[in-house]
C-alpha cells in the first residue's frame, strides 16, 4: 500500500489529499477540516516537506495553456547521456527511464512545432547510440499537469544541423566539463 511504504498515517494522507485538491488552503482551514489544531498541521506539513514527501511545484498548467507537449520515447545504449542532457535542454521538461521496448521517455515543450521536431532531429535520430525513436504529440491532458518550463527555449532557433547552436545550454555544460 502507498501509505505503509511513505509511513503515512490517515492525517497525513487527509493532509496530502486536500493540499492535492487546493494548493491555495491555509494550515487554519486543513486543520478545521480534518479536526486537528493549526499549528498540528502547520508541523505535519513541514514535515512532509522536509521528507520530501509533499512538494510545492511552481511552473505551467498544461491542461490550460496552447503550448505543443511531445512525449519521445528511445533505445539507446547509454541512457545516462539523455538524462544529463534533460538536465540541461530548455526544450526537455523531464526525462525518464521506462522498461519495455524503450529505455528513455522524454517530455519536451514548445509553442512552436518545428522547434520540437528539430532538437528531437538533432539530438536523437541519426545517432549511432539511438536505435529506435518516437515522437507522440500530447493532444489531451486528463488532469491538470504541472510542470515548469525553461522560457529560454523562445530564445532557441535548433535547426537539424546545429542543434541550438551556441546557445545550446547542453553543449555549453559539455564544454565547461560541468557534464
């Protein structure tokens, strides 16, 4: 059960629950619904920040916003290369390693579609350590989807070429050997 392997009791879960529900609740008004003090929130909350259990994640709602969001996913051989350069992309809002037919799935964003095909182009196809690759346009969101976005990609031209150029902020780790 995901409760016993957090080592969440039920005000706790309560707690989570209702953050989930309304990010914008007071500790006074968790704490009127699930019949606890204030200040018995207010502690269960930092305590659940400070686990790491409950996090607060400013960024873009993309349920809401008309911004294009593609999933990649790929086969390579050295999966550790996609996710430090996931790190670094302004394009790349996550990166994840997946079981199955691929081992890489890569959530970028962009309000331009070309962009999106150009560093999926530069950074993935054709390259000798990526076997397979596939780019899925999200074209419906269920829920509401958080996520921050690096808005330095505007300032980003990639073409299939030369990938962003100088500005790529990967290649730029790369050569000041912080990667």
């Amino acid at each position: 059960m995901i409760s016993e392997k957090l080592k969440l009791d039920d005000i706790d879960r309560k707690i989570i629950t209702l953050v989930q529900e309304d990010p914008n609740l007071t500790h006074t008004e968790i704490a009127e619904r699930i019949d606890r003090s204030q200040p018995t929130v207010g502690m269960r909350i930092r305590k659940l920040e400070k686990s790491g259990v409950l996090q607060f994640q400013p960024g873009i709602n993309f349920k809401k916003v008309e911004l294009f969001l593609a999933m990649v996913e790929l086969n390579t051989k050295d999966p550790d290369i996609i996710m430090e350069m996931a790190r670094y992309c302004p394009f790349m809002l996550n990166a994840f390693r997946v079981s199955g037919v691929h081992n890489i799935c890569v959530l970028l964003a962009s309000s331009d579609m070309h962009k999106l095909e150009n560093v999926v182009n530069y950074h993935f196809r054709g390259k000798p350590d990526i076997n397979r690759v596939s780019m899925e346009i999200i074209t419906d969101i269920a829920n509401d989807l958080i996520m921050p976005i690096d808005f330095d990609s505007e300032d980003h031209n990639p073409t299939i070429e030369e990938g962003c150029g100088e500005k790529c902020k990967y290649l730029i780790a790369k050569r000041e050997g912080r990667i």
